[in-house]
C-alpha cells in the first residue's frame, strides 16, 4: 500500500525533541527519509556542556534518527545550528548529498527566554529573534535555491515548506515580546515566500500549534488523556498529521495559509484585512483624525485577547 510521502525526503528542523521529534516519526511512518536536525541546546538555548567525549551529551538528534530506523524507516541525524548559514546550507547538502533530493523542508527549531519587556535583554531579544526567524529564512533561503536550480534545469519541484509560527505571534503573548515579534515575521516570511516560490513548484504553509513539550510543560501539564477516551489533546503528536499533509504533495494547491491546531481541532487562521474605512481625499486635522477613528472602531470587530493579558 502506497503511503502519503513515499519517495520523499523531508527535513525537519529542531525534531530532536517535542514537535519536530513528532513531526519526524510521522513522515517516517508516511513512507519518507527525513534528515533529522537537532542542535541540542537547553531550553534557552544554552548549548549544553559537552561530555567526557566532547560529544553533546544527549544527542537528540542522533537519538530520533537511530529511532526511526530502529521502526524501519529511513533517516539520517544533522546537528549542525540552523540559525548560522553553514548549519543551513549543510541541512540542505545533507539531504541531498545522502539521499539525492529534497521535497519538504519543516522549520520548527527553535528556544523561548520569557521575559517582560521591561526586563528583556537585548541578548534575549537578539537570540530568539534569531534562532525563529533568521533559522527559517537561512533554511528556506537554501532550500529555494536548490529547487529554483532545479527548476531552472527543468525539472520543477513538488516541493513544501511548512513554518511553525505561534499564536503568540497571531495574538501577541504576555512576557513574550521577542518570540511574539519572531513569530509574526515567520507569517510575514510565510506569505512572501508562498509568493515568491510559486514559480519554482515550492508551496508554503505555516502552522500555530500548542501541545505539552518541555517548552510548554508547565503550561499544559495538568492536561491530561481525557479518561473516556485516553485521547491526550496536548500529545505533540497530535499536530504532526496537519504538518505531514502539508509537507505532502497531496495539499497540491494550498500554499500561503496559516493554520491553528491543537488536539483534535484544525482552524484556518485569517489574515489581516481592510475592516471599517474612511477615505476624506484630502489631509485631516489630528482632531478629525482622532473622531473618525473613534467612529471606526465603534464599527470595528474587537480584537483578540493578547495571551496573558
Ligand atoms: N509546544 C507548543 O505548545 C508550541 C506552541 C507554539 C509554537 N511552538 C513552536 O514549535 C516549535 C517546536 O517547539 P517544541 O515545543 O517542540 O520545543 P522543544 O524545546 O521540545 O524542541 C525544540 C528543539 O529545537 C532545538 N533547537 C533549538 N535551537 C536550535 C538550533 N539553532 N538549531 C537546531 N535545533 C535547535 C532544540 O534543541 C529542541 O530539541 C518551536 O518553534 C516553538 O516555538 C510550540
């Protein structure tokens, strides 16, 4: 029987643990070789001490890989640092050079140093803004020019890119500036890059997913399997399905969307758009100015809760 990713290779970023560990199994299971990527840095991001080896202690990446071919499936470890070029591009060669293609690229590593902005750090801004948003351009980057290479030598691609943006950064969250700020410029990215790589066969999606990992452990721990059921709603692996259709050539058609899923619920986000207007076609005094938002906004919907708030 014929499987939704059989002869694809996918590459997963930050899949050592939590989501991108889910995501990972779930395209193995659905017939792909995934190149497993995992730096293997604390949940700020602090590399951890190296063992008596000098090898990272953990080795999550290593671990996933070694997991998936224990099933049966095929991968292969990467744990170079996807927010550094070298680590970007050498994600893509790896993919290539092993098993000579790449269909689906999946950004999802990444870290959280929570702070109220008042407190924040400029390392702390400058570090998650880094390793979110600069660790899905430097992917995405390589990878489009692999598969505009490819198409330019005629043979476009069937290819997918799936980003994991947040609902800190559709809602903004409380305590979060900096991985609210890097969250919506991965739906900035999203849309220009589902723009921009149309032509070259490349599709790309983003997702806000929630599930119980170590970065939100203490956020859904009380979460537990619903006893009639035993259906865990927090499971990470409960958003890898939406990621592995997505990273699919069966979405054929669908690029440039946001969707929220946690347990069992999918949601099509919907974007920014015009809501009440007023169009004076000439300059206003700040007075008007002001009178006519007031009037707006009595028109307007409300806008969502920030998280926290
Ligand atoms: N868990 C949630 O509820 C939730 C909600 C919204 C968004 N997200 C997003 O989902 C993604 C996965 O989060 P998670 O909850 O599974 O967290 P996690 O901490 O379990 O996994 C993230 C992994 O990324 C790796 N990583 C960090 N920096 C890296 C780098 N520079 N290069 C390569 N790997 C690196 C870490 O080592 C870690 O294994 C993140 O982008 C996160 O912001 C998660």
């Amino acid at each position: 029987m014929s499987a939704l990713c059989d002869g694809r290779v996918v590459v997963v970023t930050g899949a050592g643990r939590g989501l991108g560990r889910a995501h990972a199994l779930a395209f193995a299971a659905q017939g792909a070789r995934v190149v497993v990527n995992d730096l293997g840095v604390a949940l700020d991001g602090a590399p951890h001490p190296p063992g008596p080896t000098g090898a990272r202690p953990d080795g999550p990446a290593a671990a996933v890989a070694a997991e998936i071919r224990a099933a049966g499936g095929e991968a292969i470890a990467h744990g170079g640092d996807i927010a550094t070029s070298e680590g970007a591009s050498s994600l893509v060669t790896t993919a290539l050079e092993t098993y000579g293609r790449l269909d689906t690229l999946v950004n999802n590593a990444g870290f959280l140093r929570d702070r109220m902005l008042v407190n924040l750090d400029e390392d702390d801004w400058d570090a998650v803004l880094r390793v979110h948003l600069k660790g899905h351009f430097l992917t995405l980057k390589h990878a489009a020019a692999h598969w505009r290479a490819q198409t330019k030598a005629g043979r476009t691609p069937d290819a997918r890119v799936v980003n994991t943006s947040s609902g800190a950064g559709l809602l903004g969250s409380v305590g979060q500036g900096n991985y609210s700020a890097a969250k919506a410029g991965i739906v900035a990215l999203t849309l220009v890059a589902a723009a921009e790589l149309a032509r070259y066969g490349v599709q790309v999606n983003a997702i806000a997913p929630a599930a119980r990992t170590r970065m939100t452990q203490r956020t859904f721990a009380e979460t537990m399997a619903a006893p009639a059921t035993g259906f865990d709603a927090m499971a990470p692996e409960n958003v890898s399905p939406l990621v592995v259709w997505l990273g699919s050539a069966a979405s054929d058609g669908v690029t440039g969307r946001v969707f929220e899923t946690e347990g069992g619920r999918i949601t099509v986000m919907d974007g920014w758009r015009p809501g009440p207007t007023a169009d004076r076609g000439a300059r206003w005094s700040a007075a008007e100015a002001g009178e006519t938002v007031r009037k707006l906004l009595t028109a307007a919907a409300p806008p969502g809760a920030v998280y926290g708030a």
